[in-house]
C-alpha cells in the first residue's frame, strides 16, 4: 500500500481551483478587461486579513466575494490588485490588497468589511473549505510577500506590481523580483519503535511536535533533514524518504514531509533550539494525539503536516518500520 496516497492531508493553498492564466496576466489590457468583466470577483484583504461571510453561529466560514461596484462604493485609494485566476467557466478571481502601508480608507471601511479574520486561524481551526482556504492563503502569500518587496534590494528604488501582483520590478535598474517561498523540512525521525519529537522554546506548555527546519543554501532535502536533526539533537539521521509536501503560506513557506531513519538515539539538544526532546512509542503517541497523555503532553492539530506524519506513525504504514 501506498503511504500518503491513503493519508488524508489537508491542503493549503496546493489545489489549482483557478486557471492562473500565466500568459495572459503579462498583459495589462488583458487584466484591465477582466477586472471590469460582469462575472468578476473580488476578496478584500485588509492587512492580510480576509474579509469572510459567516452564519452567526459562525458553522461555516466562507470568502466574502465582492462585486466591481461594490468595490467602488468602498472608496479605496491606493489599494494594489491581485489577479488570482479563472474559474472553470471562464469568471475571473482577484484580491484588493489593502494595507494600512499603502491605502487609504481602509479606517473607515474596515466596519464594513467585518468580520475580517486571520486565515492562520482558519487554516488550524479546520473553520473554512479546502477550495476556499486555499484561494485565500494564495492570495495572503502574495500579498504578504508584496509588503516586503516594495523597494528594490539592487538600488533601494520602489519597485511596481506587474503580471498581475505574481512579479515586482524595478523602476530604476530593471530587476525583476518574484514571490517568495521558503522550502523547509518537517520530519519523523524514527528508531523503528519509537519517534522523536520535541519542545520549542516558542512552544506553549507541554506541546511538543516533530522537528523541522528550513533549507540553507547548498541543502538537498535529505541533506537539511540530516543537518537539522544532528544539529538539533546530535542524532545521526542514515535512510531519508520523502512523503509529501503541504503550502504552508504564514508567510511564504513549502513544507516537505520526510521520514528518517535514526542511526543513533543519544539525545544531546542545541538549547537555543530545543527545550527538551523524546523518543516516544506508537501508543504513547496516539494517547497525545487523542488528548488522553497522562501527563498532559499535546501534538500539533490535524490541519497540519507534523500532525499527519505522527498519525502516519501512529498507524504503522508502510515505510516507518
Ligand atoms: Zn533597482
């Protein structure tokens, strides 16, 4: 059986519901006349939080969508556009991007806009739809990036929107700067019996998850996942297999599941990484999961990667024996 064919990760940001339209966003007449198109759509973004409808008993969570009109009844000055693509009938998706940083009226439209909420929350919530958590987090990576990218880092010169918010350039040298993601490694480090999994200083009490780090340059995957556990842990890392990877876009980054095979089991832990680490059994591992830990140890939720590899452990699938 395959291992995470028959896992069930949630996805963020990874599903293509819209046709992005890569050739035809070069174009600014192409987007000009699809902004004013009637079947057009539009999310607010009001300092990276999303504009959402929702039941008062708030079951649900869904992308508020906005008319061109409605959009011009807001009075929004100075926002920038994101076009995020089409629908399967042709309709166009785009994101107002509206930050305190560069916009005015977004004071007095923010009451309008409400409830306005931080996806982040969402996306571990579990509160919104894979199609709509997506579309939304697509939309905060890019914008989230354009806030850290308005001046150019060659000459310092502000730099404009292009493509549609999916390339920054340079008004003065020319450079061309494209949104970012950070590839960072998330692993299970397994001695056959039992995994590895750890305490961040950042963590809140008692929560522990399994170790991660980003790639530095001259990394490969299984080079990172190596480096990070030794360094982390001073445990040897041999066999690395890649599993899956998840969008994780607060704020730009791609995490790369991966499973290693532990050559060594002495623990001796970077203090400025790691407050405390545990080998732990499969048992041990699913009585955190369910919240039944005797001493009240907690794992991350099931909308993220870490979680869906300890699960994965859990049940023994092929590849973590
Ligand atoms: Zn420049």
């Amino acid at each position: 059986m395959s291992l995470f064919s028959e896992l069930k990760l949630p996805v963020v940001g990874a599903q293509l519901s819209l046709n992005r339209a890569a050739v035809e966003r070069k174009s600014a007449a192409w987007l000009a006349q699809r902004m004013t198109a009637p079947d057009t759509q539009f999310m607010i973004l009001a300092d990276l939080k999303l504009a959402v409808s929702s039941p008062p008993d708030r079951s649900c969570t869904d992308i508020r969508w906005f008319t061109l009109e409605d959009i011009e009844r807001l009075k929004l000055v100075g926002c920038e556009t994101i076009f995020l693509g089409l629908t399967a009938t042709g309709g166009s998706r785009f994101c107002i991007h509206a930050s305190a940083m560069g916009c005015s009226g977004l004071n007095s439209t923010a009451e309008v806009l409400r409830p306005i909420v931080d996806l982040r929350s969402l996306a571990t919530q579990g509160a919104m739809s894979n199609d709509d958590l997506a579309l939304g987090a697509q939309a905060r990576a890019l914008a989230a990036w354009r806030l850290n990218a308005r001046c150019c880092g060659r000459c310092g010169a502000n730099t404009a929107l292009k493509d549609g918010g999916w390339r920054a350039e340079c008004a003065a040298c020319g450079l061309d700067v494209y949104p970012r993601c950070d590839p960072a490694v998330i692993m299970l480090v397994t001695d056959g019996e039992r995994c590895l999994i750890g305490h961040e200083r950042r963590f809140p009490d008692k929560f522990y998850s399994v170790l991660a780090g980003f790639l530095e340059p001259g990394d490969d995957i299984e080079n990172a996942v190596r480096r990070e556990v030794m360094e982390e842990t001073s445990v040897r890392v041999g066999r690395v297999t890649y599993l899956a990877s998840q969008p994780w876009p607060f704020a730009h980054t791609l995490m790369i599941g991966c499973w290693a095979e532990a050559l060594s089991t002495e623990l001796r832990l970077d203090p400025a990484e790691l407050e405390g680490a545990r080998w732990v059994t499969r048992d041990q591992v699913a009585a955190m999961l369910e919240g039944r830990d005797p001493d009240g140890h907690t794992l991350p939720g099931p909308q993220s990667m870490a979680h869906t590899l300890l699960r994965a452990f859990v049940q023994d699938f092929e590849g973590f024996n």
